[in-house]
C-alpha cells in the first residue's frame, strides 16, 4: 500500500520526486524518503510522517536519477531508520511496495555473509541481495533480475546504483507500478497520478515484468526474462481531477462528484434505448448464457456493494449469488461450480486480496470471470474475462465514497443484463429501469442538497464513542456501509445490524449514550423497521432516522428524522449511501480527525 516514483532525467528530479509522493500519499503516509545519484554518491533524506516534512529535509539535495516513497508499514514500526528508500554499502538503494514472505530467511542468510541491517523492514534484504550480485560484477539489471528470482511474496521495485547515474531498474510482481515516458526523461509510479505533471504518455508493466530505463530508453523484460514490447497508452487523467480544488477534503470533493461519476458510469446505457450483454465486453452474451449462479469476491467497501448486488440479482434476475470476503475465500475448502460467474470488485484493481482470490478461483476450474473495477488497466482487469469500468474518477481520500456509489451502478446494469437474458425482465420493466438510471444523478444531487442538515445532526455526535446502525433488506449493507465510514474517519466505534436482529443480542448496548442510525426507506419492510426502532426508544435510545419523504415519521424527543428527497425503488441503496457518507465526514470535523488520511489505513491495499 505503499507509494513508489522515481525518475531519470537531464534536469533535478527532487521536486518530481516529491510532487509524486504528495500525490501517492493516499497509498500511505508513515514516512517518507528519497534518494538521488549525485557525483557517484547516493543522497538520501527520510522523515517519519507526511511528505511536506520530507520536503524540508531534501531542500539541498539535487540529482537526475532519484527514486522516492511514501510508506504505509508493515515490518517495523512507523520510524525513520525503518522508512525507505534503503541502502546497501552506500552503493544501491531500493523502494519497496509489498511483502517479501521469506526476508527472515533471506536475511539470515546476507547476516553470514557480513551484510549488517539498520532497520526491522522485509525490504533491506533486497537491496543486499541486489548489493551481493552487483559487486561480482553483474549490471544492474541482471543483479536486480538474480535477486527477484530468490524473492517470495509481492513486490514493486525501483533500484538505483551509486555509480550508475543514467539508470533505473524496477519490478513488479503482485504490487502496481507503472512507467511514465517523456521527452529526454522517464518515470515511475504506483500509480499514473504522480505523474500528470511530466506526462501523459504511460505504459503498464504486466505481473512478473522487470525494465531498465535510462534518460530517453527504456526496455522491458517479462518474467523468463525476455525483452517484451508493452503498450504505450495516453492516460486519460487530468491534473484537475486529482487537485483538491476548492473543497476543504478530498472525501468531501469525491461525495460531491457522484453525480457526475454514476452519469460517467451509466453514459454508454442511458444513451441506448435496450440494455445488451456486450457493456460487460464481447464475450459476455456467450459466457452469460452458460452460468447457473454468481460468485461474489471483494473486501471492505467492495464487499459491501456485493451484498447490495445478491439482493437484486435474487430477487430481479431471479440466479442464486454468494457473497464472499476476499481475504477468507481463498484459505477455505470450497466446492467450484465451473458454471458460476466469478465477480471481483476493486476500486484500485490492484486489491492484494481480491486478486489472490481471483485466481484461486481460476485456480479451482471457473473460467467465467468478470471484474468490476475503476481503473481500466488494473492488474484485476487484465486477469479477468469480462470486465466493467466504473468510470468514477480518481479517489483519492482513502474512505470509498464515489467508488462505491459506481460500482451499484455497474452491480445493478449486471442484474438487469442477467435478467433480460433469463426471461425475468419485460420489456416495459426494461424501460422502466432505465428511466430510473437516467434519474439517479438528478436524485443524488437532491440527496446532495441535505448538506446542511446533515452537517447539523453531525454536532450531536461529537461526544459519542459508539453507534449503531440498522437497516433491513437491500439496506442492511447500506448500514453496514454507514458504520465502516464512521469508524474509518472519525474513529467512532460503530457496529451495524439487521434490525430484526436486536432482540438476539445488540440491544444489550442500547442506553441513551449509544446513538442508533437507520435507514429507513418506504419499502415492503418498512413497518417491520418502525416496530424494531420502537424497542430502541423503549430502551432510551437515542434516534437518527433516514427516511423517504412518505413513511409518515417525524421527530420527536429522541428521535431525529431525516427527510430524503424521494423513494428511489430498487435503486434506493444509492440514494441512502449519500447521507451516511456526509454523517460520517461532518463528524469527523467535529471530532478534528484526519478525514482523508486516517491512522493506520491507507487507500489501496496491495498486500495481505
């Protein structure tokens, strides 16, 4: 989850350096570190916490080759002697993106042979092992090559040797990381961000790939060590969407873009008068008509849309759907069905997890894959049959937002495509559904509108340590939804449940201390939802009520009803995301947390 760019140039790279770490700081924000070739010697500066201290400390250091890093850690503590980049005999530097299983081995083993370690990460050991080739006298690329071979685990590598000056070398196995190829200057990243301000011109480094690049070259070389030839393609990206801009937050400018974000989504449907397979690619009315079932693998926010998705996909397309967490998927014993569809859900793509699970599910004979993702060359796209872009935009603040709301869209089109092909859906239901699609950015927009209120109701929360959150049918993950947000940001402890499970154990929290938070649309389950508040009441619990303009709830003492715009049907999940994810942020400023950069969390996870 950590944040990789390096460059080689013919002007000083610090201020590139450093303007791409500012961008990757979302990937983690530990520490951060740079070091550049000068005169044959290596240059480092390092400082715990944010990027802007880093840039104090790098004010004298000047190079054309530098590589930098932005550390979300995992082996050893947040410090500085454990911050990257990391040196070998003040001759070969490394940064480092991911997890290397076997470093205790490896490191035991560069210990016999008189390497010394001055910090407790997995990472030092690749720049000894680099180190101990290099000085028999291999290049640096053969070196790096020799090295990655005795790896175990996921990587993204940029290494860089003192006496060297026109050469960077960087891997990718597990981990992303791209190049960025100027005019007289070439990059790399973790992701095309970092990199808007130099250019726009970027080629994807594929699983197990390694390249070698100098001031105006560069070549690539695949896992067997072939040179390959790999895609140029011109990022799409805009410096606009990625500045902050006049918002106060990054999280706050991305729940404000959802409606632009699902219109980008849903662009391709709602200029068509009939929904067609082929949204999903060109393979997917064959593969479509072959499935009995769906398979659903994501973690934290992703997975959540998926429990939104097995509801619709039941009760709309009428095809049995499993929901699973990524993370356990793949270390239990299950039992394939070669005719299941196999959905992933990253906003990244690049999930350590989900693509872990992904190809365990490969692994174990399901060929029907198709993946729900933001980035459209994303490790978890190009390992997928099928795939479906978001279209949301960058996300930057580490808590999903807009991500999210995309990806019910592209999970909702899913379930209207199945059940069009499985004679579930006429004709005028068809049109109907599209109606409502065309609707949706106009009524989040309304939802929008709440701001104020919203910001209101967050000043009763300032005080509180714990919440909880109910919702019922299509809207428990919804709550779900609303709890993570609120424990991400503002460190609020917060559970949800379905309502009717109060009575089977939370109940027992409920005192006037504990707030409850439901979502309360106008639907078949409504009046079950008014029975279940009423025994939080009972309890002197105190109420926040999201609820359609027509359930007929008002408020009252203890209970605090927030009116939504109107009842959106099937599509109703959107529209109550919205709120919670507004709750979630104004309570963070009331509680004066770091609402995009939380502790301990980071936007992308790209290790286990």
């Amino acid at each position: 989850m950590c944040g990789i760019v390096g460059a080689v140039a013919k002007r000083n790279v610090v201020p590139i350096l450093l303007q791409g770490l500012q961008r990757l700081e979302y990937r983690g924000y530990d520490s951060a570190g740079l070091v550049v070739v000068n005169q044959a010697k290596l240059e480092r500066a390092r400082s715990t916490g944010r990027v802007v201290e880093l840039t104090q400390r790098s004010a004298a250091i000047t190079g054309h080759l530098g590589i930098a890093h932005t550390r979300w850690a995992t082996h050893g503590v947040p410090s500085e002697r454990n911050a990257h980049p990391h040196m070998s005999d003040e001759l070969i530097a490394v940064v480092h993106n991911g997890i290397i299983e076997n470093y205790e081995e490896l490191r035991t083993d560069l210990t016999a042979q008189g390497y010394v370690f001055t910090s407790d990460t997995d990472t030092e050991v690749i720049a000894h092992l680099v180190h101990s080739f290099y000085k028999k006298g291999a290049s640096l690329l053969h070196a790096t090559q020799s090295s990655l071979a005795k790896l175990i685990g996921a990587y993204a590598i940029g290494v860089v040797a003192a006496n060297n000056p026109e050469q960077l070398i960087c891997a990718r196995k597990g981990s992303p990381l791209l190049l960025g190829i100027g005019e007289n200057e070439n990059f790399i990243a973790s992701d095309m961000s970092a990199l808007l301000a130099v250019t726009k011109n970027v080629v994807y480094l594929e699983e197990g790939d390694v390249a070698e690049i100098g001031i105006d070259t560069y070549r690539v070389f695949d896992a067997q060590g072939k040179a390959v030839q790999r895609q140029m393609h011109v990022s799409e990206l805009t410096n606009d969407s990625v500045e902050l801009g006049e918002y106060r937050h990054y999280m706050l400018k991305e729940i404000y873009e959802q409606p632009q974000a699902l219109a980008n989504t849903l662009e391709a449907v709602c200029n068509s008068q009939s929904l067609v397979p082929g949204i999903f690619g060109a393979e997917a009315a064959a593969s479509f008509s072959q499935i009995d079932s769906i398979l659903i693998l994501a973690c934290g926010t992703s997975h959540n849309s998926g429990l939104v998705a097995r509801n619709w996909l039941e009760e709309i397309a009428g095809i049995p759907c499993n929901v699973e967490i990524a993370s356990e998927y793949r270390y239990r014993v299950s039992v394939a069905n070669p005719k299941t569809l196999v959905v992933t859900i990253s906003q990244s793509g690049e999930t350590a997890d989900t693509l872990a699970a992904l190809n365990h599910a490969k692994a174990n004979g399901h060929q029907h894959t198709l993946a729900i993702c933001n980035v459209p060359e994303s490790a978890i796209i190009r390992q997928s049959k099928l795939r479906f872009l978001t279209r949301a935009g960058p996300e930057i603040g580490v808590a999903s937002t807009k991500a999210f709301t995309t990806q019910l869209a592209g999970l909702f089109l899913l379930t209207l495509v199945l059940a069009k092909l499985r004679g579930k859906l006429t004709s005028k239901q068809e049109q109907q559904h599209l109606h409502d699609l065309r609707h949706l950015p106009s009524a989040v927009q309304a939802v929008l509108n709440l701001d104020t209120s919203i910001s209101k109701l967050a000043e009763k929360f300032a005080n509180k340590h714990h919440a909880l959150f109910l919702g019922r049918g299509l809207h428990y993950p919804i709550a779900l939804e609303g709890a993570l947000k609120l424990k991400e940001i503002s460190y609020i402890h917060a559970e949800a449940y379905p309502a009717g499970e109060l009575k089977h154990g939370p109940l027992a929290l409920v005192d006037k201390d504990m707030p409850v938070i439901a979502v309360a649309p106008n639907d078949t389950l409504l009046e079950k939802l008014k029975s279940n508040l009423q025994e939080v009441r009972a309890r002197g619990g105190e109420l926040f009520v999201f609820a359609d303009a027509n359930t007929r709830m008002q408020s009252s003492d203890g209970v605090s009803v927030m009116q939504m715009p109107e009842h959106a049907g099937f599509l109703s999940p959107i529209l109550h995301t919205i709120p919670l994810q507004l709750l979630a942020y104004y309570v963070a400023l009331q509680k004066g947390t770091d609402v995009d950069k939380p502790r301990n969390l980071a936007k992308s996870v790209t290790v286990e």
